[in-house]
C-alpha cells in the first residue's frame, strides 16, 4: 500500500482541502486490509483512495495484503483460513450478494449500518449488502461484468460495425471472419472466467426474467433457455485461444492490446487495464453489451466489511465509512473502471464508456452475477466446476443433466 504515488497524495489532499470531510477524534494504530486488486489499473485505483484515507487519518498505518487471482478465487481462501484462525483483517474486500450473505450468517461480520447514508444508495444495492435490515459491508463500486469488449483497430479493418455485435448471431459471424483474417476472435482465460463468460451466455439465452430464475428456483436447470445456453458455449468456446486454461484474466485482455484477438467478454475492470496499458477509450478500445443481454446490467458490486474480531475495529470504521463518501468513490471508480454504487457522483470525472456504464446502471434490467458472489456460493462452484469440464468434453445433455443435479443439491 506504500507505493502511492506522489500524484495521487496531492490530488488526495487536494479533495480534503475541496471538502472531504476532516477525520473525527483521533484513529491510530495499524489497519490491515485484504483485498485481490492487483492487475492494472486495479492497484493504481485502491492507491488513489488509501491517499485519501491517509490524508484524513495520518496517524494510521494502513496494511494493504494483496493476494493475487482474478474474482479473489485466492483471497477468499486465505481469508478464510484467517477467519476459522480468529484471526481477520481490520476489513476484507467481499462481494455483494449471497458471498457477504455467507459472513453474516456465519457471524464473522458486524452491522455498520450507522456509517452510510441509505439516502444515496439504491435499495436493490443496499439489499445485497446487507440483511434483515442491517447494512454489513459498504459497497465501493458496480461493475458491469457482460461487457463485450473491442480491439477497435482489427474490427475496423475487417469492417465490423459495433453496436450490433450485441446479436448473438452477429458476434457469431464476426468470429468468423476474425479467425479467417488470422485473429483469435475471443480472448479467454482460467477457470474463474469460464463461468464468467457462462454467466452472459446464460442471460442471452433465458433473459432477465429466466436467468434470475435459475437462482430461486423458478426455472429449472432442463429448461430449453439452459440448453440453447450450453450450445452458444460451445460455439464460443470454438472461437478462444487453446491455452485460455493457463491465462489470466489480464493475460486474456492483454491479447487485445498486443493485437492478438479481437473480442473479450469481460467485466469492466477491464476498462481499467486498458487505460493502466495506454489504450483510450473510443480510440483503441470499444465496448458493447455482451452479445444476448442488451437491456440487462450484471451487478458485481465490491464492497469491504468490519468483522467482529478485527483487531482495530475503530480504524476499520473510519476506513468503510470514508469509502462510502462519494469523494471517495469518485477518485477510486474512474481509476478502477467501475461506477459510484451511490449518487451524487461528478460525471466530468468518468469517461465515456463509464458515462455509457452509468446510463445502463440506472434504465437496465438488474441481475446478480453467477461468477461474483450474487447467487448461491456452493451452486457457483458446482456451475463454474461442470463449465470447465465441459469445454473441454463438449456434451451438451450431459452438461445440462450435471447442472440441473447441482441445483437439486443447492435445494433449488
């Protein structure tokens, strides 16, 4: 947490001079914080806002323990073995939905319902950080993960037009002549974003109405929207690079930069590595709904928590209460590639992809995502487990028979 720029201490210290509001009574001692941001774009982001903190709390010492690996598929091992230990950090990055659902039940979390404003932060927001009624983690940020982004170069020259890539059958053709032109057509990574990409294709296929039913047991897993679901995986799966299985997700997206692939269906903490790589956006980079889900908006909302063990409880409230201010949260979204999670946000200060973000936020239809904590975390698994096998062994009806088991299993 220590390499923060010098840029960014100013411009942290310049928003306190502009008004943030000053630090109350006197927080000291250490604040440790675990988190899984360390990709471009990323770190630069949670720079930006730890120069706040510490310009508002200079006599704490804030301890940012990065663990690596895209969606915190490592961080939420290693926290929880700290946990089951009695031993959290200060506050843990968690994502909202049915992942913190799982901390408050297990009582790791406290309610820090008194720091936030409810005011400011839509109720559908609120509501997968909290429960009965309590807020208990703050979100910092809404990213859109069915985004389909664009090396704006490649499809220029193959004469691609953008907004209709949204088509299913549109991006399909586009794949096509991609991968005739020499080009891998989608860029793809490890596990995690295999079902990430599960995710979209499921919500093309079944819509809002009969992707959110998957999850409370409303539509079965034989429904014919899951079986068409698992035939478009399989096409698109055709068109990724071979060794996606040893890529990470910013290994995947980098192959757009080099000029490698054309298409990568990701979450827009991608926008972030973009511009952490030089890319701007409009200019080196497009974007789309991913292909199926225009009028629909994936939530994957960041958030950070208090637990009741943290060893400096006092410095983990003034660290989630600063991140709910929408200072705050205007110096870390435009960095990080991701949206206020409340209003009040300056729109000068976000790009045009983030303004295109922020207009889909407020008029799509929201659902939780499969991938980042908005469903049950055992189904999650089971799904991202039984995708992974079957891209690898493309059996469509035993695919569907494996994902229909594991919601029975779920109690769906």
């Amino acid at each position: 947490m220590k390499r923060i720029t010098t840029i960014l201490l100013c411009i942290a210290v310049g928003l306190a001079v502009l008004g943030v509001p000053a630090a109350v009574g006197a927080v000291t001692g250490k604040l440790e914080i675990v988190h899984w941001w360390t990709a471009g774009g990323e770190g630069e982001a949670l720079d930006a806002i730890a120069a706040l903190f510490e310009s508002l709390y200079p006599e704490v010492e804030l301890i940012g323990a990065s663990v690596a690996g895209g969606a915190g598929t490592v961080a939420k091992g290693v926290l929880q073995t700290r946990i089951l230990a009695g031993n959290p950090p200060d506050s843990f990055q968690v994502h909202a939905g049915m992942e913190v659902r799982g901390h408050i039940l297990a009582g790791v979390l406290e309610p820090i319902t008194d720091l936030l404003d409810p005011a400011v932060f839509p109720k559908a927001v609120l509501d997968l950080c909290g429960y009965e009624g309590e807020v208990y983690c703050v979100p910092i940020n809404v990213h859109r993960p069915n985004t389909l982004w664009v090396n704006k170069e490649i499809v220029d020259e193959l004469g691609i037009a953008i907004p209709t890539l949204s088509d299913f059958d549109v991006f399909v053709a586009a794949c096509e002549k991609a991968k005739a032109a020499g080009y891998v057509p989608l860029a793809l990574g490890e596990a995690w974003t295999v079902n990430h990409l599960f995710g979209s294709v499921l919500l093309g296929a079944l819509g809002p109405d009969g992707y959110r039913g998957l999850w409370d047991g409303s539509v079965p897993f034989t429904d014919p929207g899951v079986t068409l679901a698992l035939e478009r995986m399989k096409t698109l799966v055709g068109y990724a690079n071979v060794d996606h299985a040893a890529l990470s997700w910013d290994a995947a997206a980098q192959m757009l930069v080099d000029g490698k692939a054309v298409f990568n269906i990701m979450g827009d903490w991608a926008e972030g590595y973009f511009k952490a790589k030089g890319w701007e956006p409009g200019v080196d980079f497009v974007w789309a709904s991913a292909p199926g889900t225009r009028g629909s908006f994936i939530l994957c909302i960041d958030a950070f928590g208090v637990p009741k063990d943290a060893a400096n409880k006092e410095a983990a409230r003034a660290w989630v209460k600063t991140i709910a201010s929408i200072e705050a949260q205007d110096i870390f979204n435009p960095v990080k590639g991701s949206v206020p999670s409340r209003s009040g946000a300056d729109k000068s200060l976000y790009d045009v992809y983030l303004i295109w973000s922020m207009n889909d936020f407020a008029t799509s239809e929201l659902v939780p995502s499969l991938a980042h904590g908005g469903v049950l975390e055992a189904l999650a698994g089971d799904i991202g487990d039984i995708i992974n096998i079957f891209v690898t062994k493309p059996d469509v009806a035993g695919a569907q028979g494996s994902l229909n088991r594991a919601a029975i299993d779920a109690g769906l």
